[in-house]
C-alpha cells in the first residue's frame, strides 16, 4: 500500500531535552505508524554554526539516536541515518546551488535572526547562507511529500518548493513539491521562563537523572506575583502549569488550577508533584537509555542500516538528475 513519505532531520548539537521530546520526538513516533518516515542527524547542519569547535558532533550523534530509539523511533518502522554519510546530499546541494538566486537566500527570515542571535560567531560564510539550499537537497533527495515543521520553518519548505520547481521547469519533472506538515506543539520554557536551550543551561533533559529533575524543577519559575505562600496564584502565568499540561493527568491539572487560584496549594510542594510526574514519564525512555548504553553497537547498526536504505534511494535521485541535466 502507497504511504506518503516524510522527512524531518535535528541537529547533533548535545543532549536532548524535554522541549525536543515533546516538539518533534513524540510526533515522529505517531508519524511512523502512518506514513514511510526518514529521519536523520543533521551533522552538516551543525557545521554551519560549529564549524570552528566540529570535536564534539560525532558523539552528540550517538547520544541523539539513542534519545530517538529510547522515545519509540523503531528501525523497524522508519529510517535513520547520518546525513554527512551520504555523500549525495553533497552533490545535489552543488548542482541546486547553480540555479538558486542568492536572494532567495538572503530572504529567508531566520538567516538574519540567527545572525542576531548568535553575534558572537561569524556567520558570514556561504555554508550559513546557503544552508537552506541543502535544506532542500536533504528533502528532495528523497522525494518528500511532507515535513513536518514549526510556523518558524514553513519559509524553508516554501524555498524548498521554490528551488524543486525552478528545477523542474528547466530540466523536467523529476521532483515533487513537498508541503510543510503543521503540528500542534506544546510549548516548554526553560526553568527560567526563556527558551528551553543548553546555552542558557536552563533544560531539564531527556537523559537527567531523577535527582537531576527533582532539582531543576525546584529551581522553575512560577507565578511572579505570587509572593506568599497564602497569596492566590494565577496558572495561566506559570512555567511549572504548563509542564503539567504535557506530563500530568488530566485530574492533576484540573487539581492544580483549582488549588493555586485559591492558595490551597505552594509552590514548593507543586513543583514536587510535577518533578514527580515527569519521572514517572520518562522512566521507560530511562530504561531503553540503558539498555542502548549497555550495547552500543546496537546503536550503530541501526545507523549504518539507515544509511545503506537511504543511500540506496538518494544514489536513484541522484542518476535521475544528472540524466535531466545531461552530464550523466
């Protein structure tokens, strides 16, 4: 039976965190119970920011994927691999960057975010300019009919549309043009109310210990204007409220909106429940973790399956775009 197929890909770069597991790992599982599903670490991507400290890519590599396998990826049910070991992701990414316009480029909204957020690196080379276009070559290698994106990255998919078309009015129709995939993602802040990343060391991740949880969740922001214990408190507000959304029950958040409001449950013995709660979450990704650390080479032959599949596939699109080129 036809099954559409999806792409999606993260980048290497440290251990995971619960805003991975919720934004993209819990809906990759639901996606490979349906459609025939590729997912691969982004280790060229990396390079674009990490390109002058590349030591530490390869082993967040392996950490990643027994993060993926631990959360419920199955080799069985979807395809994972290394990007950078498949070199033809490489050659469609020259052969499209000779037909893309470098405004095309120069338009995308996060290439002057990125550089505003990360201005304490040179990002000034055509590896971050041009990392949309391989992008595209990760997505169309493969003949995506979906990606499974963020609001904040349907503009690449649009590019990748863009760049897969202007492709097929000049060479003929070898690409189909992929849609962005939107998904409804919980939102998980950081334990300091900002954005849940290792480079504010503000994650609680995939990979913490109980204790480790228990900590961090005591450290989480709540209510700013709750000052007393015997002060109402106001959940729409609070950090620790919307975790219980995602790793409470539903009778725990009905609980927990009612006793805050009224002042009939603290803070300190909130956070308690919730670190609790998401112990209780990931214990089974916990036990997998272990079993993968156990046997690493299990890890690996997951890997080096993935890519022989993958690069069976992309060497195919490869031939069929050099025959539309003419230079095969």
């Amino acid at each position: 039976m036809f099954r559409e197929r999806v792409l999606s890909g993260m980048r290497p770069s440290g251990k995971l965190h619960l805003g991975n597991l919720v934004g993209a790992l819990d809906n990759w599982r639901k996606l490979q119970e349906k459609y025939e599903c590729f997912f691969f670490a982004a280790d060229w991507h990396a390079l674009t920011t990490e390109y002058s400290n590349p030591g530490n890519i390869q082993e967040s590599i392996r950490e990643m994927m027994i993060d993926w396998l631990s959360a419920g990826l199955s080799p069985e049910k979807c395809v994972l691999f290394a990007q950078s070991r498949i070199k033809e992701h490489a050659e469609l990414h020259l052969l499209l960057s000779m037909i893309t316009p470098v405004p095309w480029l120069e338009r995308v909204p996060s290439y002057k975010e990125q550089q505003e957020e990360l201005g304490n690196r040179d990002l000034s080379t055509y590896g971050f300019l041009g990392y949309p276009l391989l992008q595209t070559a990760d997505i169309i290698i493969y003949k995506a009919h979906k990606v499974p994106v963020g609001i904040d990255q349907v503009p690449h998919v649009e590019l990748c549309r863009e760049i897969a078309r202007r492709f097929n009015f000049f060479y003929g129709p070898v690409f189909p043009l992929p849609e962005p995939m939107l998904t409804e993602v919980p939102k998980l802040l950081g334990i300091d109310g900002r954005k849940m990343s290792k480079s504010y060391d503000n994650a609680i991740y995939i990979s913490d210990s109980p204790q480790e949880i228990r900590l961090k969740a005591s450290q989480m922001f709540t209510d700013p204007n709750r000052i007393k214990r015997t002060d109402p408190g106001n959940p729409d507000i609070c950090n620790v409220f919307s975790f219980h959304h995602v790793f409470s029950p539903p009778e725990t958040v009905e609980r927990v909106n009612v006793d805050c409001r009224r002042a009939a449950l603290g803070c300190v013995e909130d956070k308690k429940h919730l670190a609790e709660n998401i112990i209780a979450y990931l214990t089974p990704i916990h036990e997998e973790r272990a079993r993968y650390l156990q046997s690493p080479h299990l890890v690996e032959e997951v890997v080096e399956d993935g890519c022989r599949k993958a690069r069976v596939m992309a060497a195919q699109t490869i031939a069929e775009v050099r025959t539309a080129m003419k230079i095969s």
